[in-house]
C-alpha cells in the first residue's frame, strides 16, 4: 500500500515535490558511486600493442633513470638475475631416443658428450660471444636486465666462417650478437606490415627486423630476415607478451615509475628534513619600530620649514631611546664561562630557537606500501627487496617464498630458457655438421629429426628455504612416500641429477676399494679392523 504525502496544510501533494527526483538505485555493473569517483576517470578503450609503441621509448628511459639512481632498484634487478639463473642454468639434453632409434644407454652417453662440450664453449667468451667478451651466462643475465628495464631481448645469431675462426685462434663458427632493444626501430608502416621496426607477413607472423647500425659513423637502418632459408633463426627477439596481438614487450616497471617517483620525493623530503634538523633557527622578535617607521621619522625631519624642526626633534628623542635601550641590553647579562653568555634583551623582545619537524607517523606505512607495489611488480619477495626482515616470520618467509617461486619460475621458462635453448641449437647444429660431436645414426638421421635431437631442459638455483632442515625432512618423506625421487629433488636443488648419481658412484666405489665403509651405504656394517695379537711369552 502506497501512503499519501500530506502537506502541512493538509493537502495532497505528489511524491518528490518536496525533496526533487528521487534517485532510485540501480543495480548494474561499473555503478558509480555518488561523488563520482568513476565518471571522474575517462579512459578510453585501446589496443595493447598501439599504448606500447606510444609509451616505449618514455618508460624505457625512466626505468633506466631509476634503476642507474637507486641503489635498492639496482639490487632488484641484481635479486631477479640471481633467482632466475643463479651462476647459470645447467644443460640437460632431453633427445627423443625411441624417436631417434637409440637405446637409453646410448642416450646417456651421447647427453654426457653434449653437456661436457657445451660447458667448455658456454664458459668460454671467444668462442660463444660475437664480440669476444662475455660468457653464455653473463649474456643471460644482460638479457634479464634488459628484460626488466626494456621488457624485451634483441640480438642477432651469427657465423664465423674458416677465416674468421682462423683469425682468432677460436673452433666454434656459431656466436650470438646481442643488440640493445632501443636499436630495434620503432617505425610503422602499415602498407608495409611494418609495426615498430618488426615485419610480418599475412599471417601475422614475424618475418623481418629492422635494426638501426652506425656505419662508419653514420646511422644506417639495415633489415635482417627473421630465419634463414633452412628455417634457423637469425633474430633472437623475446619478450613476454601482455596481448595476442603484442609485437614487442616493454619494461617491466612501467606499471610502478609513479610510485617509485613518489617514494623517491618522500625519502628525498625526510631526508633533506634530517638534515635540517641538525641545525636550529634563532627567531627574535620585538614591538620596536620597524625600519619603514625610522625611514618616515627621516623624511619628516628633512628641510628647513617649522613642521621639519618638530620632526627632526621627534626623530632624535626616539634615536635616542633606541639607543639608550640597546646599549642597557648589551652592558646586561650573566657569564657562565668565558665563551658563553646569557644576553638580557631589550623590553618587549623575545628569542625563541625552532626546529624542523619530521614527517609523522603516516610516513612508514606509506613508504612500506609502496615498496610492497615495487617488489610485487618487479616479481621479487618484499623483504628481498627492501632487506627489511624485522617483522618477519618463519611461516611469512615461506608463504613468500611459496608465492613468488611461480613467477620465478615462470620468468625462467619463458626468458631465460628461450635464450638458451636457441644458443644452444645453433652451437649443437654446428658441432654435429662438422662431425665435432658423433651423432648416432649419421648426419641423415640428424637432418632427418633435428627438432627432437636438440630439446633440452634448462635447470636453475634451488628454491630457497626458511628453515634447511624441516626441508630436507620433507624431502625425505616424499621420496620414501613414493611421491617424488631422486632426480626432482635434486631439480629442486639446483643439482644435476646425473652429475650427483656419477660423483656418488665414483665415490661409493671409492671407498670400497680402499677397504672403507661408505658414506652411500648406511645399513653396510663397518669392515673388521686388523687385532694386534700380543706374545705372552
């Protein structure tokens, strides 16, 4: 039933004449609430790869600003590099062997060959890098911070041919060139299929890079094909893509340079206030006549007319008491010692002493939160961040660890990994072609099923741990529950499984033929030790 609205003359009147429209509530998605926080921010609708080419060049230039001007930035970056690859990521050759005809046996052997090649040329920079200079894990760790200050990995996979490897004195022909990601153009040219110095074909696919070089000390923009004509990549361009349609990545920071700006002014206002706060202000202040009351007293006593006798007489007496009152002031006060002094000031002065005031109780939890925005971003823990352990604990430390170890994880699979693995099949392509590395079944069987032949895992540093021990037990438990083995936990590690399992058995063996109980064997009794008979006789 609808009641009646009733003026106070008791006459009917319509609902809302008293009050206006009334609002009715709706209920409906994105409803704004009523001082229109929603309406007030007017973003439009745009596509992922358009807002990146407009914001590349600015966000890579202000997270290199930050990170060369921070030293907390500089240890994140230095932080994701360590979680990522550690000292590096370690080689384990995964080939198809049924595929490839082989038996296990032979498998291992031919993954021995491989790995022990692969650790002499990846560690040697003469014969991995194009320019001489850095190991494959130092490249790596280039690409990840460039990961993290342009959001994407450049380079170029080259050959030396006879002469060239002749020159310096090196074997390998196969070497990788990196490129720094603001040399990749970002022009646009879409008659061309041209979109931020990167070509495609109909199908959306890259099919060419354009590359700005300096020739002979002038800029020149040279294009390189995308593969070669048997199919192996010539340009190495990784970056993890935040739409479909991305064509190149962008910094990883972009989503946090506002409150990395922000927090920068904060520290630099607190720290500029500690400064200040070693000195203090002395503030005298008294009821005498300012300067422009003296200045007037002046210019009344100036000429020769009566008005200017009065007031140059006006303008001696308060000279006078001025002085008079000033010279009392400064004959007055109390020594305490020699060098100090307690002035009496004149009548109706003051001196007080002020000092500035630090930022007050907002400023830690503000500065905290902010961090907290960073570390998240950047995709390391807070406390690896900040070094900041003071309210952590032993189950916050593992529920840090447990969150962030899939982003590590997924940094390594689809950054690092891709990077090794494409250096990796190019230097296995030339090592098998030249006959450096017997390939069973003969370069035919090679051709024939390279892309099973080459696979290869990439295993990282071990997940960290806030408590070793209860870890080793949980290991433990898993593998005698069934639910693991050997092999996973030492990927877990950072361990190669099979490099574990051969030291072990040399060791085991070791220990036996020198007559010693083995570490490796527990439940072995002890060997009987040698009795001296003593001669009674």
């Amino acid at each position: 039933m609808r009641v009646p609205s009733v003026a106070r003359d008791g006459s009917m009147k319509p609902r809302g004449a008293a009050g206006g429209p009334v609002a009715r509530p709706v209920m409906r998605m994105l409803r704004d609430s009523p001082s229109g926080v929603l309406a007030a921010r007017l973003t439009p609708v745009s596509e992922s790869r358009d807002e990146i080419r407009r914001s590349w060049r600015r966000a890579a230039a202000l997270a290199l600003d930050f990170i060369h001007n921070s030293g907390r930035l500089k240890g994140a970056v230095d932080q994701v590099i360590a979680d990522t690859v550690g000292s590096e990521l370690i080689l384990k050759p995964a080939p198809d062997y049924a595929r490839l005809g082989w038996s296990q046996e032979r498998s291992v052997a031919w993954c021995k060959l491989v790995k022990s090649e692969w650790k002499k040329d990846s560690w040697n920079p003469r014969e991995c890098d194009h320019r001489g200079k850095f190991t494959v894990p130092q490249l790596v760790a280039i690409s990840l911070r460039w990961h993290i200050a342009f959001g994407e990995t450049t380079g170029i996979l080259t050959h030396f041919d006879a002469g060239q490897r002749a020159r310096y004195g090196i074997r390998t022909g196969s070497k990788t060139l990196l490129v720094p990601p603001p040399r990749l153009v970002q022009d646009t040219n879409e008659a061309l299929r041209l979109f931020q110095g990167v070509y495609h074909d109909e199908n959306g696919r890259a099919e060419g890079y354009l590359f700005e070089e300096r020739q002979n000390g002038f800029p020149k923009k040279v294009r390189y094909p995308a593969h070669d004509a048997s199919g192996r990549p010539v340009v190495m361009h990784i970056f993890d893509p935040l739409d479909a349609d991305d064509v190149r990545g962008i910094s990883q920071l972009t989503p946090i340079l506002k409150q990395h700006a922000q927090t920068e002014v904060a520290r630099e206002a607190t720290l500029q206030t500690l400064i200040v706060q070693t000195f203090f202000a002395a503030v005298l202040t008294s009821k005498l006549p300012a300067a422009e009351a003296i200045e007037s007293l002046q210019e009344l006593a100036k000429g020769d007319t009566d008005s200017s006798k009065v007031g140059k007489a006006i303008y001696d007496n308060v000279l006078g008491y001025l002085g008079s009152t000033l010279d009392r002031a400064a004959e007055g006060g109390v020594s305490l010692t020699g060098g100090s002094r307690i002035p009496v000031l004149g009548p109706d002065e003051d001196l007080q002493f002020r000092q500035a005031q630090a930022p007050g109780d907002n400023y830690l939890p503000l500065t905290q939160s902010l961090d907290r925005d960073m570390a998240r971003a950047i995709g390391v823990t807070y406390g690896a961040y900040t070094m900041d352990h003071s309210n952590a604990t032993y189950s916050s430390v593992r529920m840090e660890n447990a969150s962030i170890w899939p982003v590590v994880m997924r940094r390594r699979e689809h950054i690092a990994a891709p990077m090794y693995q494409m250096i990796y099949e190019q230097w296995l392509d030339e090592k098998i072609e030249t006959g450096a590395i017997p390939f069973p079944g003969g370069l035919s069987n090679y051709r024939a099923n390279r892309d099973a032949a080459s696979w290869a895992q990439w295993q990282g540093p071990e997940k960290p741990t806030a408590d070793d021990l209860k870890s080793e037990k949980a290991a433990s438990e898993r593998i005698a529950n069934g639910t693991s083995s050997i092999p996973r936990e030492a990927e877990l590690k950072g361990v190669d499984a099979d490099e574990l399992f051969d030291e072990r058995s040399a060791d085991h063996k070791r220990y036996v033929d020198a007559g010693m109980r083995s570490p490796y064997d527990r439940d072995a009794p002890a060997p009987a030790q040698p009795v001296e008979v003593q001669n009674t006789n």
